[in-house]
C-alpha cells in the first residue's frame, strides 16, 4: 500500500506547472512502466529502473526501486534512503523536505535525519525560513527550529514575496514574516504576491491589489491566475485571455483555460487540446496534447493519452504517455509510458 501511494504521490508532482526549479537539466522519463532520466536533446543518461520517480531539485530527485525509497542524485545513485517508517516525502525546500510518519508530519534534512518530529496534521514547503502547518487549532507558520512563529488562524497559505494570505473569521488578509497584518482581511478570497500583484475576490468576482492593499485592476473576473513575465490569465463569461498590471486585455478572451506564462509561452486549451501561444495571442505550437505545461529551461512536461484512468475509463483507452518538447513543439523526448 505505501508503495502505491508513492508511486500516485511521484505521479502527481510530475503533473505540476513547471519542471524543477534549480537543476533541470535532466527530465523524469517512462519506458515500459520503468523511470529513468534522459537530458535535454532526449539522450538517456541514467537509465529506466525505478519503480517511480520525480523532478530533480537541488542536485536530488525522488525515487523508489524495490524496497529502496529516498533520493538519488544526478549519476542514478540513492544519495539518501529513507527510513521504511517515513510513507510520504517529496522535494527538498530550503535544506528540509515534509516527511509523513503515523499520519502525522515533521521534516527530514538532506542528511536523512528527522529534524522535526512528525507531529503535524499537515506541513508545507519552506519558503523564506517559514513553513505552513496545520495543528488541531488551525494554521500557522514555523521557523527552521520548528518554533512556532505566528498566531494560528482559521487558514493560511504559503508565503510569497514576503507575505502570506491568512484567514481571520471569514475574510482574508496579509501577514508578514512577523506575524504583523499589513493588509486587513476584509477579501471573501486571497491569492499569493506575484510581480508585486495579488487577486484577491470580492462579491464574487476577482481582481487585483497591491503590497498596500490598494485595489489596482477592480474586482470583474470570474477566475484568475498569478501574473508572470507581466500577464495574467483571466476567466469571463466562460472564456480566457490574458491582461497587463493595467487590467487591459492584451490578448482577448478565447480559450477554454490558458495557463501562465514562462519564457515566452502560454499553454492555452482549445475545446479539448492544448497547444501554445506567444504573448501577441499566435498560437505557435498547434493544440494537439492532453495536458502541457510551463517551459523551464527551453522545455515543457506534455501528456498524450488519458491521464485519468479508473474503472469507468473504456478498456480500448491508452494511458497518458509522458514527453517533453522545446520551443518550437518539436519532440525532446517522445510521449512513452
């Protein structure tokens, strides 16, 4: 059962929207149900033989072979291997990554050792010598130490450029690294800062504020993603487009999602395939896959095939096949599974 709780946990980090931050010059592949690595021009440099395996991030990846589970470095070898008792880990954040242990959580250093004890019902990523966890009495925010460096409250997200949205009754506001509110919950919803913007909802529309907690674009989108590279992604009446930090519409509303950009390129679905467009709204690579997502590094993670597979999915339904493209859609690594 543990084994296969990983193996959905690897899955899931591999669908996330970019490749690894820090090293990502080797890319996660599939061949004949085994995980290996190949580098950027598709060449296989630690070959397939992990039962599953996720992103590298700072120089380690996670994987699992047999009994084996932990993290391996760049030659293919188990830099760390996990105590059997730990059932859930996933990528190392500023020297520690959540472990899982008796349904409870704490942290492991990149030595192995438990540093805080498992005794959280939940433990996020650090971000700027802060973490979310979650106790019986609500959110809050611990130090490197584990300390308990905040107030707890009825929620609370990760940080971003220096602050954290946080729930206080039913409105949403900003905390900083000191617990200081520096922008007052009065929001029915609150994203994370990104390029100094954040969405925030008001009767039940979103728009955006500032680090002063000045509305800058007003509340009239249905959904919103962060801005990146000066564009945000917007929903309204049913399709996405793209606004600058002024709220103007740079590309009009067309598609059936559009995803943030990264160098250069937004993934964009059109009725029930993605493709890619530059940021004049041309479409460059053609809709043609399942599921694409953020260039990192000159290439994105794109799925062939139905990702969701469950006892209703037709028997004559392929499974999803992974690959990777570069910037002009042509194939790093073809889709396999």
């Amino acid at each position: 059962m543990k084994q296969v709780f990983l193996l959905s946990i690897i899955f899931t980090l591999s669908l996330t929207h970019c490749l690894a931050q820090g090293s990502n010059s080797l890319f996660p592949i599939i061949v004949k149900g085994k995980w290996g690595f190949s580098n950027r021009i598709g060449k296989i440099v630690i070959k397939p033989q992990f039962d599953g395996a996720g992103k590298f991030k700072n120089e380690l990846a996670v994987a699992s072979k047999g009994k084996i589970r932990g993290y391996i470095n760049e030659n293919g070898e188990f830099a760390i291997r996990t105590p059997p008792q730990i059932d859930l880990f996933g990528e190392f954040s500023e020297g520690l990554v959540p472990i899982s242990q008796n349904n409870k959580y704490g942290y492991m250093n990149r030595k192995g050792e438990i540093v805080i004890l498992p005794q959280y019902i939940y433990a996020g990523d650090f971000s700027n010598g802060r973490a979310r966890i979650r106790v019986e009495n609500g959110f809050g925010f611990i130090n490197e130490s584990g300390t308990l460096v905040t107030k707890l409250y009825k929620s609370a997200f990760d940080f971003s450029e220096g602050l954290a949205n946080i729930q206080i009754n039913d409105k949403m506001g900003y905390i900083d690294a000191f617990d200081k509110i520096v922008i007052q919950p009065l929001f029915d919803g609150a994203d994370k800062f990104s390029e100094g913007l954040a969405a925030v909802s008001i009767d039940g529309k979103r728009g955006f504020i500032n680090k002063s907690g000045e509305v800058i674009i007003a509340p009239q989108f249905d959904y919103t993603t962060p801005f990146s590279e000066g564009l945000a992604a917007v929903e309204t009446n049913g399709k996405w487009g793209y606004i600058d930090k002024t709220g103007h519409f740079v590309i009009e509303p067309q598609f059936n999602i559009g995803h943030n950009f990264s160098e250069g390129l937004a993934s964009i679905q059109i009725i029930n395939k993605w493709g890619y467009i530059d940021k004049t709204g041309k479409i460059v690579i053609e809709p043609q896959f399942e599921e694409a997502y953020p260039f990192e590094g000159g290439a994105a993670t794109v799925y062939l095939g139905r990702c969701e597979i469950n006892e209703r999915t037709p028997k004559s339904q392929k499974p999803c096949k992974l690959g990777y493209i570069d910037r002009t859609g042509k194939y790093i690594w073809k889709p396999s599974n």
